[in-house]
C-alpha cells in the first residue's frame, strides 16, 4: 500500500476551500472483476428518468457479461449536489471510482489532484485521444499534459422554434440578435400563446444566459485573477434574462416555478413561439407532443443585448463548451476496472445507444460523423463548433453557483411581478465577492 497527499481546493458557494491531506490506498488492480462493485457517479436525467434507468440497467448488465463486476450507480441532481459530492468524496478518500461531470466543473475537480491525470496509457487503455472530436477535449485539463477528463457525451445548447407560429406572426427566420428574440416574442405573445418558454427555476439553465450574453459583449467574467460580475454587461444580461418574465410580459408567469423538463413540455404543447435554452435531448419529447414537425433548432442568439453587431471584443459564444466528461478517482481500488468502463461507454456503439435512448450527443469521432447527415441536427453541430469553453480554473464552481444564485434570490421578486436594477445590482455585488474570494484562494 502506497500513500498520496492530495490538496482539495474544491469550495461549496459560499464555503472556504478545503485544503485535506488524504491517505489513499492505491495499486491492487486487477483486471478480472468477479466480486466487484464499481461505484459510478452520473447526473439524474429528470426528462427521460424512465429511459435512464434502463440504460443503466443495460449498461450494467453488459459490463457483468465482460468483466464479472457489479455497476453501483448514484446520481446527484443539482450543481451543489454535484459539488458536495466531490468535496466529500476527496476529503474521506473514498465514494465513487467514476465520476460524471459536467464540463463546467472539470476545472474545479481536477484542482483538487483526486482523479486521475490521463498519461499515454491511460488515453490507450481506452482507445486513443483519436477516438474523440477534438473540440469535446477542449476543457479536458488546462494543457494537453494535465487532463483528467474522458469526453463522454456532448451537450451544445441552442433554442428551438414553433415553424408554424412564426409563420402566422410573419416572421421568416429566427432571431440571431437577443433583442430580436423579445422583439419576436412580443409579437408572438396574445391570449394563451406565450413568445417564449424559459426555466427560471432550473438548477442549470439560468447562469447560462448570463454567460453568453456577457461575453458577447466583451466581458469575460474572469480575467485572469480578477472577477467581473458587477459589470454593466452582466447587469444587462440579468435585466434581459428576468425583462422577459417581469416586463416584457413575453413568458408563462408559470415559469418562474419551471425546471427545464417543464420548459420544455410547455413547448410541446404547441403555444410557445420560442424555448430560448435547450439541447438535442429535447427532440424526443418534441416529438412526442403536439409539435411534432413543427419545431426546428437553431442557434442561440451571438449578439449582446442592447446591440445590433457584437462589439470588437466580444466572442461569438453560440454556446458553452458543454457535455459531461468522465473522470477516474485516485483513491479508486478499481482503477482498471474504472477504464474498462470508461472505454465501454465511450466507444461507438455504446454511444450510439445512448443518443437514441437518452439524445446525448456523441462524443465519440465515429458515432458522431454517422449522425451528421440528420437535417434536424444542424444547427446542434453548428452550436458544437462555436462553443466556448468556459474558464479552466478552480474557482469556476463557485462563479457559476453565484451567478445561479443572483436568480434564485430574484425568484421572490419575480413572482410578484417586479425586479429594480438596484436590486440585481445588490445581488450582483455579493457574488462579486464571492467569485473574487474563490478566485483569491485558487492557486
């Protein structure tokens, strides 16, 4: 038995970073897993739980038939959930031997020196950096000598519309500006029919906007060491992102209760000119409502609000360099085992069954190039190509929760109706601190 010191800068929002020595016991693998359990961490799939779980079951079953081990699978609903979860876990040197994460917090995972930094054998042992897209390798590791995440499945974000609504509202093509998305919104906006369908209460979604919208218009978040929150840019973007549901009038005042999978079935139902965020995952329960071939997906708007151009220095973000990568633990007994598994799911054919159970996109070169002759998928690929990825720092965790946070402490506001700059602007100053904070302490 060998002993690692590992330093976890990993901080719950609000939370200082933990720094923890941890005794882990490592080597011992065997390939032959007959009596083992592999513990896997993944997201809940609150659109699809259904299909979900019976993709674990199958995936399950198929891992027993080649290796002799048992899959233990545990989800985690929420970024915090999400975070506490791998905070824990470095901190006992003990939990899950996979982790599936999202992009966003691969930089805060891999500061905590808990997974498995990916060397020549690693990347062989699961058949080659080759066998991905390069882009989904993007947010990996800092540098292409320090990665720790598999791709594992894509997730670029772009809208989707009612073709037959805009149609009657005479409106030829979607909106490519965020001021032409209300512009059009109001227009498709009387009675019952709402412009658009957007999840305020979502535990993903809000942050997002905030994002794109801010970095289209030159301002980063992070520059460097130094956070850029309480920025007019980012005033405007939440302005924007609450105008919709407070002043515009534009959204289901539903929909500050909503999560994304309600969202989404709002649009479904066929009176809903716009969902302003979604991925290909929703094309199967679009499907299957009243808007079957009537819906279309298209590019997320890539000019700032307030503007008709974006600015010199503002970044054509059509989306966030998104999807989930999968990381191996250090502490792991099983760490073959571990790469047996990632393999198994990262190759072709077992992504392809995710894509037609789950709508996951492939990260998998191969899988990926068979689904591009798919009308329906252009303008997801074309998102996939101009995602950016967000900051590779430690820090990250906690800037996308404080920006989450700003919009969960609106929620009251919202619902009755009203939300004043000043206040967005006090919300706004407290995650600054908070960003900044957890920027300081990241080394």
């Amino acid at each position: 038995m060998r002993y690692r010191k590992m330093r976890a800068a990993v901080a719950v929002a609000g939370a200082t970073a933990l720094v923890a020595a941890l005794a882990a016991c490592g080597g011992g693998d065997e390939s032959s897993g007959s009596g083992k359990t592999l513990n896997v961490l993944i997201g809940a799939n609150t659109q699809y739980p259904a299909e979900q779980q019976a993709w674990q079951e199958s995936i399950a079953q198929r891992f027993k038939s080649q290796t002799g081990a048992e899959v233990k699978w545990e989800t985690f609903a929420s970024a915090n959930d999400e975070l506490t979860k791998i905070q824990t876990s470095v901190v006992s040197g003990s939990g899950p031997d996979v982790y599936a994460v999202g992009t966003t917090f691969t930089p805060t995972a891999y500061s905590t020196k808990a997974f498995v930094t990916l060397g020549d054998e690693e990347w062989k042992k699961i058949g080659g950096k080759d066998k991905f897209i390069p882009s989904a390798l993007g947010i990996s590791g800092p540098d292409e000598r320090n990665q720790v995440g598999v791709p594992w499945v894509g997730r670029p974000f772009v809208m989707v519309y009612n073709t037959e609504l805009l149609s009657a509202a005479g409106i030829d093509k979607p909106a490519t500006t965020w001021d032409e998305l209300t512009q059009h919104a109001k227009r498709l906006t009387k009675g019952d029919q709402y412009g658009l369908a957007v999840a305020y209460k979502d535990n993903f979604d809000p942050w997002k906007f905030i994002w794109g919208m801010s970095i289209q218009a030159g301002n980063p978040l992070v520059d460097g060491k130094t956070a850029r929150i309480q920025d007019p840019a980012v005033q405007k973007a939440y302005e924007t992102f609450f105008g919709w549901l407070a002043t515009d009038k534009v959204v289901n005042p539903a929909a500050v209760g909503w999560s994304n999978s309600q969202a989404v079935a709002e649009f479904a139902k066929g009176k809903t000119g716009y969902m302003a965020l979604t991925s290909a995952l929703a094309a199967k329960a679009l499907d299957a409502g009243a808007v079957k071939g009537k819906w279309k997906f298209a590019l997320l708007p890539t000019v700032p609000p307030g503007a008709t151009t974006r600015p010199a220095n503002g970044v054509e973000a059509a989306s966030i360099l998104s999807g989930d990568n999968l990381l191996v633990a250090e502490y792991s007994k099983n760490k073959d085992l571990a790469f047996q598994f990632v393999k198994m799911i990262t190759d072709q054919d077992a992504q392809l069954d995710l894509y037609q159970r789950l709508g996951q996109l492939p990260a998998n070169a191969a899988a990926a190039q068979t689904l591009l002759s798919d009308p329906t998928l252009q303008a997801v690929v074309e998102a996939q190509q101009k995602s950016v990825a967000t900051p590779f720092t430690g820090a990250w965790a906690d800037i996308q929760l404080a920006l989450t946070n700003a919009v969960v402490q609106s929620i009251p506001d919202l619902s009755n109706g009203s939300i004043s700059p000043a206040q967005i602007d006090s919300r706004l100053a407290t995650a600054q601190k908070t960003a900044q904070s957890s920027l300081d302490r990241v080394k």
